[in-house]
C-alpha cells in the first residue's frame, strides 16, 4: 500500500513538474519576440536586366486565406491534421496514440506533426531526425502558436507547402495543375491538391496520376469520417478521369524550371548563406539568366525536334565571365525533371577533338600537319587491335592537313594525332581546360567515347572561347536580402592556362567546319547551316550511335546542345540536322545586335594562302583557303607529314 502510494505521489509530482515546464515553455515563447514569418520561404529571383522571373522554385505567389476553397481548406485540415483548431501547435492525444502504434509495430508508420510543427519545420529546419531538431522544431513551434492566430498560421502553411513539379503555395499550385484561382476549386481537384505534400514527387497528376487519385481517395476518406463529406458525395468522387491543365501561363514553357534548378543547386553550396536563411531570412537572387535568350531557344528546341521521345539539353556562356545565361535540361519539365545539363553524362564523340588538336599545336603540328586518311587498324604490343572508321566509311586515301581533319571530323588523323603525342597528352590537356570527369587513358578517347557532364564539358569549352582562361561558370551574380543588404557576390577567379597564340590557331581551325573552300571528297560538318551565319565561329559537331552534340562559340557565346534518348537508344539522321539548328537559329538570335565577336590575331600569328586539303601551294588556281602558323612555323617541313602509327 505504502509503494502505491509512494508511485502516486511520484506520478502526481511529475505530472505538476511537466505542467509548470509546459507553461513556462508557453510564457518564455509569450516574451520572445515574434517569428518573422512574412518573408518565410519567398526567394525573388531576377534575370541579368533585374527582371523578376515570375515561376521560382522557392518564390510564392501570396493568397489570401479568404480567397482558398473551403473545400481545400477542410480537405488539409481533415488529412493533416484534424484537431487544428483545438490545440495550442501540438496533438497530445495523437502523439500517444502515434507512439503506441509505433511500438506495437515495431517501426514508425505514423507521425503525429501538425500544421503548426510542419510549417516550422518546412520554412526554419531542416529534415534531420535528431533530438536537437526536434526539440528546436517543438520550440518554434510555441513561439508560433502564441504570437500568431490560427487563421494566420493556416494561410502561411498553405501558402509555403510543396505541391510538386516546382509549385510552392496553393496558388502555384492550382494555376499550374488546373488553371484556376484557389477560390474556384472543385471538390475533387481540392482533394487532389491536399493529397500531394505528402509526396510531392510521387502524388502530383502530372508525373503520377494513379498515385494521385490513390492518395485523393485516403484524403477523401478522413473528409468522410470527420464530416466534411457525407456518403453518398464520397461514393460520387473520382469516377471519370479529372482534366490536368500542367502548364505554366506566363510563358506557356516549363523549360525554364530546368535553369531554376540549376540557381537553386549553386545557392545551396554557397557555404555564406546557410541553410536556415534560404529557408526562412526572404532572399533576392540575381542570376545570369539572359530571359529573351532562353526564350528563343526553349522556342528553337519545341519547333526543331520531331521525335517526341528524343531529349535535349543546351548550355550557353558568356565566355568573357562564365555566366550561365540559358540552360535546358529536357524537353518538358513537367514530364521529367532530371536535368540532363547538370546530371547526364553522354559520350561526346568528336567534340572532344577541339582538345586533343590543342595539345597537337602545343606538341609542334601546324594546320598544315598532314597524315594519311585511310581504313587503318592499329596494333599494340599487347596484341589487341583497334580499328577505327570515319562517318560513313568516307577517306581521302591521300595526305590531308590538320585543317581538313577537323572540318571533315576525320577520326582516322584523330586517332594517328593522338597515338603520335601519347594517350596520356589529351587526357592532361582537358584537365588543365578544367573538365573534371575521369578519362579513360585509351585509343578512342579521341573520338570522344569517355562520357562527360555537359556543365563540365562546357567548363572546359569555355576555356577554349575565353581566349585560354579557365573560368567557374556560375549562375548567381550576387544575394540581397529583402531589405537590399548584400549578402553574396560573384567573384571571378580566372586564371590563363592556355597559350593564346596556339589557341588562335585552333579557333581558326575551327571555323572551316563551315567553309566551302574544303569541299572535296566530302564536305566539311557544319556546311548545312553555313548560309545561317551572320558571324563567325568556332564550330564541333559530335556523333556517337546515341549521341549527338553541336559546339560552337566565339568571344561573345558558347553554346552546346546535345540530343539523344534517356534510354541510350541509336539515334537517327534527323538528329543531327535537328542539333545544329537549334544551335545556330539561337545563337544568331543571340549575337543579332553583337559586333566585334572575333579574337584578335596575336602578333607572333601569321596567315598564308595554302590548298585547302594538303595544306600545301596552291597548285594551279585550285581553291585555296588562309593557313595560320606561329611565325617561323610555316615553313617547317618537317611538321607536313607526321610519322606514321600503325
């Protein structure tokens, strides 16, 4: 007796000692100051003229509680968290009743968060299960609870939460799944829309519509049993197919979410601005984005590609700083959204050349170097053999220049080139233009086999077009919070690590991918879009059996685009034709009011007339085309025809 009553009195004391704690926790968030919530979660961001961007990831579109369905709001509240007005921002009865579940199965299959705790943890914290998290979620949670009315916390919630494919808030959301004001809501795309946050990826209509309905019916069922619904609404609801809008109404594309993820992945490795300020501070971000360009080539991209289960991804820099100002990572952001630009690696095929060619100048070629074009295999001392073909088994079965290899794109001089400085000179050579990626130390690297990132191969692109300095490409200029203090700059770290004379010579190399002077036994790559150009440039097509890429640049643009199937399936014909003019009609679109695009010519880089195949004299008023040499250069015979390896 005396033990019960010794338990009871413990108990009794623990239950006043937990009380006096709960309200002391109450009375000190009381005289805390109040949470800045206005500002929670809303990122601003502007394009390089300071123009808002009017869709954003992180940026909402503010609504008034008064203008949202009541259907919505129940269907929430019914789902989230059915006692939301009764309680002070937690559910002590669902709590125990979640931790006996919890116990009884042995595995957590039921939370207990409210409204209240998930947009805390939503706009100040991150998602880590640790006790100090939680214990700071439970006191933010206070703090919001005693300083702001329910109403209040309902619409902020509503307002901050994720509904997929980009949409943060209700009205995103409602505009985007079904081109609607929150207001005009059916009961049913209500439903839908309060079943989504609990996961975004797999419960939104566009990307999962059976997962959808299937989570509707579960919102729908708690609506029933808390009264929101009778029965026979209940059994009336999701019997024919509900009509998704999916789109975006400002610009009627959603490729531009594609370059919104690229800004919010840099800002998350920003290491001065944390986590809980991009989550709860109001930032505005001010990001390379040229708007009319990426405009031009989300159009370019939708009007050229006639095969709707072919990809596209495309890149283009200002060479001068290594600003971003467009990105596509797909074809429809609604539909996939794995950025093919930040996450895919594809073979590059015969992009890769423009480096290896480098090194080959840097190695003492000239233009005019010359090796035999013709079917060649080549032996190892370990007896394996390699057997490269040029596109559609076209030789010259003659000696052809530098110059001719790359505006035929010959793998055969590609692969002597290559083999002649050592398989280890290319791989260098990338590196020191900043390409990151791992590359493979073998014959075919020259032809481009080894996969790369398009962000990473544009890096080292970029280093090409800036006239030999590697440069970050990066695309946010500076963070302001919303009061215009500075938060973050953009500084740039260039470094020159090329030499500029042979450089020169490279990009004029790579100009005769679209001079007619070297039609022959075939034509050069890029002369099917050569009547397109307006300026000059620096031009690499690239062609795998899944891939093909088109880069070109000058000192005012690069840009890269490649084309293929997610699924590495072998492309057609079409696809090459497709690449190269979504490349020039953007580019062109680009440059329409540039002047003065090209580099100038270093004083130690001289130009002579020379036949444009063999690099030679020009023999008998034949065509000709200009040469460039580093003076003292070009009249080394010795570098017109290479030892032969074979």
């Amino acid at each position: 007796m005396k033990k019960l009553k010794k338990l009871f009195k413990i108990n009794i004391f623990l239950f006043i000692s937990f009380f006096i704690c709960l309200v002391g926790l109450y009375v000190y968030a009381y005289l805390s100051p109040p949470l800045e919530i206005s500002s929670i979660g809303k990122i601003y961001l502007y394009d390089n003229k300071n123009t808002l961007i009017e869709t954003g990831s992180s940026g909402t579109e503010w609504v008034s509680l008064d203008q949202i369905s009541d259907k919505f709001k129940n269907a929430v509240i019914s789902v989230e968290d059915k006692n939301f007005y009764k309680h002070q921002g937690f559910d002590y009865l669902r709590i125990i009743k979640a931790m006996m579940l919890n116990i009884k199965k042995k595995a957590i299959v039921q939370g207990a968060s409210t409204i209240s705790q998930q947009y805390i943890k939503n706009m100040y914290l991150d998602f880590d299960k640790t006790w100090s998290r939680k214990i700071e979620e439970a006191f933010l949670t206070l703090e919001l609870e005693v300083h702001y009315d329910k109403d209040y916390i309902l619409e902020g919630y509503l307002n901050t939460i994720n509904y997929g494919q980009g949409n943060y808030g209700i009205k995103q959301a409602s505009k985007y799944y079904f081109n609607k004001e929150p207001i005009d809501l059916t009961l049913e795309e209500a439903i839908m829309l309060a079943g989504i946050p609990k996961n975004p990826s797999n419960f939104n209509p566009v990307t999962s519509y059976e997962n959808c309905i299937k989570r509707a019916k579960v919102v729908a069922k708690t609506m029933l049993d808390n009264k929101y619904i009778d029965k026979n609404t209940y059994d009336k609801l999701f019997i024919n197919p509900i009509e998704i809008y999916g789109k975006r109404n400002e610009n009627n594309s959603n490729m531009i979410m594609y370059y919104e993820d690229a800004v919010y992945n840099e800002l998350k490795n920003i290491k001065s601005i944390p986590t809980s300020l991009i989550k709860s501070g109001g930032l505005k971000i001010y990001t390379t984005l040229d708007s009319e360009t990426q405009n031009t080539l989300e159009s370019n991209i939708k009007n050229t590609i006639t095969d709707e289960e072919i990809q596209a991804s495309s890149v283009i820099v200002n060479p001068e700083n290594g600003a971003v100002i467009s990105l596509v990572g797909g074809v429809d952001y609604a539909k996939s959204q794995y950025n093919r630009a930040l996450s895919s690696k594809r073979q590059v095929g015969s992009t890769m050349k423009p480096f290896l060619y480098y090194a080959a100048l840097e190695n003492g070629f000239t233009s005019a170097s010359t090796f035999l074009s013709e079917e060649t295999t080549f032996n190892f001392e370990n007896s394996s053999k390699y057997s490269p073909s040029n596109y559609n088994n076209t030789y010259a079965h003659k000696d052809i220049s530098m110059a001719a290899a790359i505006a035929y794109s010959d793998n055969i001089y590609a692969v002597k080139t290559h083999l002649f400085l050592g398989e280890d000179t290319l791989v260098n050579t990338a590196y020191t233009c900043g390409i990151t990626s791992k590359l493979n130390q073998n014959p075919s690297l020259a032809l481009g086999t080894s996969e790369l990132n398009m962000m990473d191969f544009a890096t080292g692109y970029t280093t090409l077009a800036s006239n030999g300095y590697k440069k970050d490409l990066y695309f946010i200029e500076k963070i302001e919070d919303l009061n215009g203090n500075i938060l973050y700059e953009h500084k740039d770290k260039s470094k020159l690590v090329l030499n500029q004379n042979n450089l020169y010579i490279l990009n004029e190399l790579l100009t005769n991918t679209t001079n007619a002077s070297f039609k022959d036994y075939t034509v050069p790559t890029g002369l099917s879009i050569a009547s397109k150009l307006s300026h000059k440039y620096a031009l690499k097509t690239g062609t795998t059996k899944t891939d093909y890429w088109t880069v070109g640049y000058n000192k005012k643009a690069l840009m890269l685009v490649w084309m293929g199937y997610d699924d590495a399936r072998e492309t057609n014909s079409n696809i090459s034709s497709e690449a190269k003019n979504i490349w020039v009609n953007t580019i062109e679109s680009y440059e329409k009011n540039i002047t003065d695009e090209w580099y100038e010519q270093p004083k130690n880089v001289i130009a002579t007339i020379r036949d444009p195949i063999t690099g030679g004299e020009v023999v008998n008023n034949s065509k000709n085309t200009l040469y460039y040499f580093v003076k003292g250069s070009e009249n080394n015979k010795e570098t017109h025809v290479v030892k032969q390896i074979e």
